[in-house]
C-alpha cells in the first residue's frame, strides 16, 4: 500500500515570496493534517481535514496561510508571503477518519522550507 | 490543556546497551491514546504504538516495549540491546478527541538517540 506522498522534499526561497506543497494522502484516508515542525522541536497541528471540510484550522495563521483539499483527496498548503520564521519542516498525514479512539496518522516525508 | 514532556533532550550510548526514553503527560480527559513516532534522519514520522487509557499492559515488540503507568501519567519506552539503526529522533504524543470523528496529536519535544557503534 502506498504511503503519504509529499511534494517538493526540498524548497528554498527569499522573504516575502510565495510557496506551495501538495500532499496525497493514503488511499480511502478521510482525514489529512498538515503539521510545522520547527528544528529542535515535535510537529505542530496547522490544520486538519475530514474529508473536504476543514475540522480545525485554530493553529493555521491566516493571514499568510491558506489550504485546500478540494475533491476530498490531495491537498495544498500555501504560504504568502514567506517569513523567515517560517522555516521548518510541514509534514502532511492522513488516517481512517472513522472514529478518534481507533485513528492511528500515517506521516509523509514532509518537505523542507529554507525562507532566506 | 494539553501536554506531553520529554525531559530528555539527547540520548547517546553504546551498542547492545538498553535504553529508556522517559515520556509523561498531562490531561484532563479520561479517555485518551498515546502514541510513539520514530523520526529518522530522512524525516519521515514512522508509526511505533498506540495505547489506550484503560489498557495499562506492558507491551513488548520484538526488542522495543512500552510502560504505560496511569499513577504517575508516563508511558516510557525502552530498547534492548540497541543497534546503530535505532539512531533517529523518537517523539511521544497524546491524542484529543475531536468532532466528527478526527483526532488531535499533542506532541512532546522530542529525545535525539543516538547509538554509536
């Protein structure tokens, strides 16, 4: 069975620019996360979809952050305009979405944002 | 509000010793999972176990096994007889329940081991 697939694995770009990451989740996964991993520290909840509707996005700061998961499958983290202390991993995840007593979230590889 | 602790930043001991990484967390719920991911250098999070709050057994996976201890909320994991490969970063998390069925993931800080040969 495939794994969560992320795309790029590596990005580097200047304040103030605009960047984009895909994710495909697990196969009949209805719920994907994408999280912000700080170097030195555990992955962060920015946002979590049941489905295509956004669950929790309490964490996600809106002004430069946006996401989507339009057809219930793939989605897209945006950041616009890039900060330096945006650097970090995001790391996407997906689980069952069936109950929260039997989820169990399988991670992606994440991708690496150097904001320079 | 939610917390899990990993008073162990850093980790490194020799092959084949045993070692312990110290997990505890603090909530308010009765009902609750906890987890361990293994972080290896390639980034990726990699599943380890998920244990319920009403389920206290040890449990033992090959060379790993877990301690969860509902008296004093830790849930601490131990190698035995630890090989280079178990070199990565380990992190301990605690999940919230959610509506509509989803799950929140409270991550500690995370304990870098590393195993020298």
């Amino acid at each position: 069975e495939a794994g969560v697939a992320q795309s790029p694995r590596y990005k580097i770009i200047e304040k103030r620019q605009s960047v984009a990451f895909w994710c495909n989740p697990i196969s009949g996964h209805a719920t994907l996360y994408w999280y912000q991993q700080i170097l030195g520290q555990g992955p962060k909840l920015l946002i979590q979809f049941q489905n295509n509707g956004v669950v929790d996005d309490s964490q996600l700061p809106k002004d430069r952050f946006s996401a989507e998961r339009l057809k219930g499958v793939d989605s897209t983290l945006k950041i616009q305009p890039a900060k330096l202390e945006d650097s970090a991993v995001y790391l996407c995840a997906s689980s069952l979405g069936s109950s929260w007593r039997r989820e169990t979230q399988y991670f992606g590889p994440g991708t690496r944002l150097l904001v320079l | 509000a939610q917390k899990v602790t990993q008073a162990q930043t850093e980790i490194s001991v020799v092959e084949k010793e045993d070692v312990t990484l110290d997990c505890v967390y603090e909530t308010r719920d009765t009902t609750y999972y906890l987890f361990w991911y293994k972080q290896p250098p390639s980034g990726e999070l990699v599943f380890l176990i998920r244990r319920n709050s009403f389920d206290e057994q040890n449990e033992i996976s090959g060379r790993y096994s877990w301690n969860f201890q509902k008296s004093t909320s830790s849930f601490n994991f131990t190698i035995t007889a630890s090989q280079v490969v178990d070199s990565a970063v380990y992190f301990c998390a605690l999940s919230e329940a959610q509506i509509q069925g989803a799950q929140k993931l409270v991550f500690g800080q995370g304990t870098r081991l590393t195993i020298n040969p």
